[in-house]
C-alpha cells in the first residue's frame, strides 16, 4: 500500500501519543475522543475506518444511546462521518455518509477509503463508496455496489484489488478497471471474521458460523490471488485448544510478514449465547432460556471475558504469539486503523459488552 509523505504530521502526533508511558503496558496510550453530541459520543460499534492524507477517518457505526440493549432499547445507527486531525489533536465532523450504517467492510487503499456494504435500518446493504479528502472535508464517491448484500463481513485491500469477505463469499474489487469479480469461496462459513492483507495473500482469522456444529472455529484460512485458492492456517487458540479470536475481532498487517490482532469475543461464552439464541428460536416461550438470556445480558463487562491479549501471527512460521494483556484492547466491533509508515495500530471505540460501547480511542505499537 502506497503513502505519500503529506502523513508526516498524523504520524509525529500519534507517534508521540503512542510513546506516552501509558498505565498499563507500555505499549499503548489513550487518545482524544470523539465530542460529538448527538450520541455518537457514547462510542459506536462496528464503523468503517481508514487514513486520508494527514487524517484518521471513521464512519458511521452503531450502538444504543438512549435505553441499553438488555432492557430492550433500539439500535441507532449513525451516518456520522468524524475525522482526527493529527495538527489540532482533535475529532471533527466532516460530513456524512448517504445513509446510516455499521457492520460493513473498509479498508485503505491509494486513491482512499473504500466502505463496502453493511447493515443499515432498512435492511442489509450493497452500497460501496469511496472517501476521499478535500480540505479538511470528506468527500465521497459512489462506486459500483457489490454483486449482492453483505454485512458483518471484512476488507481489505492488496494489489489494487479490494477484497470483501463474508459467509463463505469473496468478492474482489479492481481498482483500476472498477468492476467487481466473484473468487473462490471460503471453505467454511464465517460471520463478522479479521481479514489483512501481508506478503501477497489475504489473511483471515476469527468469525463464527451460526448454522454449523461448532459454531467458533480455531482455524485461520491463506487465500492466495494468483491461484485463486484458500488453504488453512494455524489461528489463535489458548493451551487446551479453545480459539481466542472469535467474532468480532480486528486483524492488521504489520512489518513484512506479521499480523496483529485485537479483541473478539470469548469463544466459550458466545458460544452458549448462540445455542441458546437457536433454543429460544425453536422454543420462544422457554421461561427459563427467556430469564438465562436476560442475565446473560446484564453481568459487568468483565464476566464476558472479551480478548484483551494483542495476538501476534507471523505468516512465514505459522505461529503465534502473545505481545500484551491490556484491559484497553478488550473490545468487539472497534474500528482498527493502520498509521502510515507502521507508526501505531489505532482501535477506535467497539462494544465492552454485549449493547455497551466505549468512547475509547486507543493506540498501540509493538
């Protein structure tokens, strides 16, 4: 991926940010949040994110601002555009997006920030738009929409091509010839998975299956463009072989053959959420599944055991490894951002727990 050098001033700010001994790692400070005021501010979920010029930009995402998820308040999805403008050390509004959206795909690429799909309040979406820069505003492009609806999927770009993945479909843009071509299917299904781009394959880890067996799988799948084919990969799993990086992730490229990862859910917990959701589908009178959903609603944040390990895959050895444990990172459906020239990864708000947002922006390096 390609920068020019007008991202020097985004970098020396985030860079003395990030060099800021924080509380508690060492590796990773706060950074401002975003003031907006029209609930935005209590923190999204599942936003498009990217880097224009000297700017961090986020769109859209959801959360509930007025009555939490647990006692049956709505969902609010915003089309918010905000940017971080590295010189004043703030956010600013810059726009808006033609409709309110979350849980869609995004990536940086040369030419911008590419947001692809999602869910908005009239349903799933096909929507694909390029943001660009002018001034200090964001302008946007339409472009082609994608071959069918997708949300709660992953982008990512490589080569001049911007790929899409989700459920078992992926689907690749061609920036220079601007039409969309279907590749070769995933071999199993994934919901809301981590998708990077490094040494010329895609990445990707995490997600779920709703209609499989296991539900949360620990295997990592390498898609490779030049032959057009998948192959498995060790992914992130604990020392009894439960996998760490389930639904709800984020995944970054990082260096020359590395690839970090934050957050997700906990395999164990989501999974017994999902079997009782499939329970309460068959059975939506249950008193007892009703009460065991409403607590499973209302514990502290803490109780979820979301992933606070910053995971660490270097795709030559297969391998992983554990670079931090902070409370920060332990988060589902942040944005993540690559700074130019490998200055920092930013994780930009996300769900503390099943309906709760943080207004967290959070910066860390290895």
């Amino acid at each position: 991926m390609r920068f020019s050098t007008r991202y020097l001033s985004l970098v020396l700010v985030v860079s003395s940010a990030c060099s800021s001994p924080p509380a508690e790692t060492g590796r990773g400070v706060a950074l401002p949040e975003v003031s907006a005021t029209n609930g935005y501010e209590q923190g999204v979920s599942a936003p498009f994110a990217g880097v224009l010029d000297r700017y961090v930009v986020v769109a859209g995402g959801c959360n509930f601002p007025e009555t939490p998820a647990a006692q049956g308040g709505p969902k609010r999805f915003y089309s918010d555009i905000h940017l971080f403008d590295a010189r004043a050390g703030q956010w600013h509004t810059a726009g808006s997006l033609p409709q309110a959206v979350a849980y869609g795909a995004s990536a940086s690429t040369p030419e911008g920030v590419i947001c692809a799909g999602g869910t908005t309040p009239e349903g799933v979406s096909r929507s694909v738009w390029m943001l660009g820069l002018s001034g200090d505003s964001v302008t946007i492009t339409p472009l082609p929409p994608l071959p069918e609806p997708l949300d709660n999927c992953a982008g990512a770009c490589l080569d001049e091509q911007f790929y899409v993945v989700g459920g078992t479909t992926l689907y690749a843009y061609d920036l220079r010839t601007g039409q969309w071509q279907e590749r070769a299917p995933l071999p199993e299904k994934r919901i809301q998975p981590t998708l990077a781009a490094q040494n010329g394959q895609l990445w990707l880890f995490g997600g779920y299956d709703p209609d499989g067996l296991q539900y949360v799988s620990g295997t990592g799948y390498a898609y490779d463009p030049a032959t057009d084919t998948w192959r498995s990969v060790t992914g992130p799993t604990d020392r009894t072989g439960r996998p760490l990086l389930a639904a709800g992730g984020n995944a970054s490229a990082w260096g020359r053959d590395t690839i970090v990862c934050f957050g997700g859910v906990d395999s164990e917990i989501f999974t017994e959420a999902l079997k009782r959701s499939a329970a309460l589908a068959i059975d939506p009178r249950n008193d007892s599944l009703r009460q065991a959903q409403r607590q499973y609603m209302e514990q502290p944040p803490q109780w979820y055991r979301f992933n606070n390990r910053v995971l660490i895959y270097n795709t030559k050895s297969d391998r992983w490894n554990v670079a931090d444990t902070a409370s920060s990172s332990a988060r589902a459906g942040a944005g993540l951002i690559l700074l130019p020239h490998q200055e920092g990864l930013l994780l930009f708000n996300g769900e503390l727990k099943p309906g709760i947002r943080t207004p967290e922006v959070w910066c860390w390096r290895p």
